[in-house]
C-alpha cells in the first residue's frame, strides 16, 4: 500500500514541474515544447486541459510558422482526438 501510494504521489511532480515551465517559457519554442509535453502528460488525466494546450501550442506553432512545431503540435491533437474516439477528427 505505501509503494502504491508513494508512486501515485510521486506523479504528480511533472505536472507540477511543466506548468511551471510553461508559466515562465522564455521563448516561443520552449514553450511550444512544454505545451507538447503538458498534452501528453494531461492526456489521460485531465482531457480539457491537455486539448487546451495542445491547442495553444499549435496556434504558436502557426504563428511562428515553424514547421517542425506544427508537426509536433498536430500530432499531439490527433493522438488526443485518437484516444477520445474521434478517429475523424485525427486525420
């Protein structure tokens, strides 16, 4: 039972630790990454949140036009939207 709960608890850094990241970004491309990450992190947990970042991510991604950010960014709301069922919406 303490190993469960060491482990549980011991997750909840990251996510701690990315919006913190994401908060003081100092630049458009790091923040683009930690959005990323923040996506993939909140995937399975918190849906809204990981679509909202995913989205602000690719909104960044478009605004710099940065192609290897735009990559990123749409593969990140295709796999949300894969995981959601929205198989449509993914393409």
């Amino acid at each position: 039972m303490f190993i469960a709960q060491h482990l549980a608890w011991g997750q909840v850094a990251p996510l701690d630790s990315i919006d913190q990241v994401v908060k003081n970004a100092a630049t458009d491309s790091v923040k683009i990454v930690a959005l990323i990450e923040k996506a993939r992190l909140y995937a399975h947990r918190q849906y809204d949140v990981a679509r909202k970042a995913a989205d602000e991510a690719t909104a960044l991604a478009e605004t710099n036009d940065w192609a290897w950010a735009k990559l990123d960014a749409y593969h990140r709301q295709s796999w949300l939207s894969t995981i959601r069922g929205d198989y449509t919406g993914a393409l």
